[in-house]
C-alpha cells in the first residue's frame, strides 16, 4: 500500500488516499461530496504495492478511518465553521421576528383630524362699554337718617349736598328704607355735572307731590344746570298744562325766550302718589321721551342739543341764572345713566 494526496473535485480539499483503495467511494471531510477514491498521479514515486501475501498478512485501515485521521483538523474546522454559521442564522431569524410587526397586534388609532380654525375677525372698538345702556353713572338711594350729604350708590363719587333748612331725610320711601323729603325752597346738588348732555342719557326717579296747584307753577325733579338755564328739565308743570314733561331748550340763552321742546303726558297727577318718571334724550335718534311707570307717554324730536356744564341738582332747576322750580313734596332712588335706556329697561325700573 502507497499513500497518495488527491483533490475533492468541488471544494478543492485535499483528501489523503491509498492505492489499496483506489476506486473505493469515499466521503469529502469538508463538503462531505461522495466520491470515487481516484488513481494516484501519474508523476507519484510511491513504492509498488507489496506482494499480496504480504498484503494478508499486515493490518490494514479501513478507507473510512484513513479518510477520518487525513481530515480530522479539517472536520473539526468544518463543524465549527457549521456551528457559527447556524447561530448567525438563528440570531438574525430571531431579530427578524421581533422586527416584523405582529398580525394580531392593535394598530395604532389614526390621530384625529385637526380643525381648521377660522380666522378671528376684528373687533372693532365700541364708543361705549357694553354694560352702558344698563349701568347707571349715579345712584341716590337716600337710604339714611342723618346728615347732610346723599351718598352715589355707584361709588362714583356724585355725592349730593343737602341745601336748606327744608331738605330732611324720610322713613316713607317707595324703593328702599329713606327718602329725600323737600319744601321751603331746599334741595339737593351735586357740584358738578354727571353726563354731558350732548349726547344719550337717561334721568329717572320717583317723586311723591304733596301740593299740586297755581301757587307753585313747576317743580322739577331733576336737572343740570347750564349757565343761564337747565340743560333739561324732568318737572311737573302747570305752565305746560298741569302734567309731568320732560322738556330741553334749544340753546342756552341769558334773556328773552327760546323754544323749548316738550315730551309730556296726557293725564293730570294728582298729590300724594308715587310716580316713576323717566326722561331719555336719544342723541342717534335726535329724540326727546318720557315715560310714567314704565309706559311710554310721549316722544318728540329734538336737534339742538347742547352741553350743561354745571351742577347737578335734585328738587329744583335753573332759570336765568337763578334756582327755581322747588319740588314739595318726597323724592326717592334717583338715577341717572350715561346712555338712552330701552323701554323695557324703564319698565324694570318701575317694578321695583
């Protein structure tokens, strides 16, 4: 027996071989490729095959095990070479799997729509707050016993001074606790004017006549004073016909007369009775009005407004520069508001 060194046809490996089994069919260690055992080269000097009978009588290695001690390092490479490509292999079947996304799993809810948001449109400034119409400028309650100053209930600081020994306080109120009780020629005033009377306002009160008659002609509940004459006048008048007006002038004259224009009722008060009256000058609609318990009595146009720069006074009014116009009688929860009230306002005034 000669060993000899042949190649695997596929994987190039060198496969140690014997000439006793040339022709055998044996395995590559490497590919594990099952092939014949082929001739030894022509160009090999291995010794001639010893004689047969000395052939019988030696031991010889079976082809598998010659295959095995030619190729063990390479088997061992090989297994080796098999392991670590398995575990690359099983390590990324594993990623793929945590990868891939489950079937079964729950789809994230698609996020909601966003709203399209219109665009904010501009607001244009108003000329007055929006509470206007419903907040008055001043509030006289007279509900107090001493002293000698009717307190603003707004806070504003329109606090109104008692004048004359007549001006007291009163426990017959029609809203509240007290009233203002006047005669003898007193009254009430506030140093200055409490809304411009260029432009809407609203002047209300209950008033309470004790005397109705030729001896006083006017009594005026409410006004503010301009330098020769009032700037309106919320009164009872036997001049105009024995009934409440509300009544302004066109200008602000010194002497002689100018034309007054008038809203007013068409019934005669009578003494002794509580009356709300409410007197709007409306400066969009250029109008003149007056109500009685909350009733619309009477609304007139008026162009010529002008503006009263003086006191505000409460039992009386002014004319040629002189206080006239004295109520006798009670007043109670005046109120004046920088803005021409609604006629349901008014009536809510009235219920109370």
């Amino acid at each position: 027996m000669s060993e000899y060194l042949s190649v695997c046809p596929k994987c190039r490996q060198q496969i140690l071989g014997d000439t006793a089994y040339v022709g055998m069919r044996v395995a590559c260690p490497v590919c594990l490729q099952e092939i014949a055992l082929p001739a030894p080269p022509v160009e090999s000097h291995a010794p001639a095959p010893a004689p047969a009978s000395l052939a019988s009588s030696q031991p010889v290695a079976s082809p598998q095990r010659v295959v095995n001690n030619g190729g063990k390092r390479s088997l061992l490479m090989m297994t080796l070479v098999v392991v670590a490509l398995l575990l690359v292999l099983t390590a990324g079947v594993l990623m793929f799997l945590e990868q891939r996304p489950d079937s079964k799993a729950t789809l994230p809810e698609a996020a909601p729509p966003i709203a399209t948001v219109p665009p904010v449109a501009t607001v244009q400034p108003v000329s007055q707050p929006v509470a206007a119409s419903n907040t008055p400028v001043a509030i006289w309650t007279f509900d107090q016993d001493d002293g000698r100053v009717a307190r603003d209930a707004t806070g504003n600081g329109f606090d109104a001074r008692l004048v004359g020994s007549g001006a007291a306080w009163s426990g017959a109120a029609k809203v509240g606790t007290g009233a203002l009780r006047l005669g003898n020629s007193s009254y009430a005033e506030v140093p200055s004017a409490v809304v411009d009377t260029t432009k809407s306002f609203t002047v209300a009160a209950w008033v309470n006549l004790l005397v109705l008659d030729n001896n006083q002609p006017c009594q005026t509940v409410v006004s503010i004073d301009g330098n020769n004459v009032s700037g309106f006048y919320l009164q009872f008048s036997h001049l105009a016909g024995h009934r409440f007006v509300f009544n302004r002038l066109e200008s602000d004259v010194a002497k002689g007369t100018t034309k007054t224009i008038m809203a007013g009722t068409d019934f005669t008060p009578i003494p002794n009775k509580w009356y709300h009256l409410a007197g709007v000058y409306d400066a969009e609609a250029k109008t003149l009005a007056l109500y009685v318990d909350g009733v619309l009595q009477h609304s007139v146009p008026y162009t010529s407004a002008w503006q009263a720069p003086g006191k505000t006074a409460i039992g009386r009014g002014l004319w040629q520069k002189a206080n006239v116009d004295f109520v006798n009688g009670s007043i109670d929860d005046v109120r004046i508001y920088g803005a021409a009230l609604t006629a349901e306002q008014i009536r809510a005034l009235a219920a109370q």
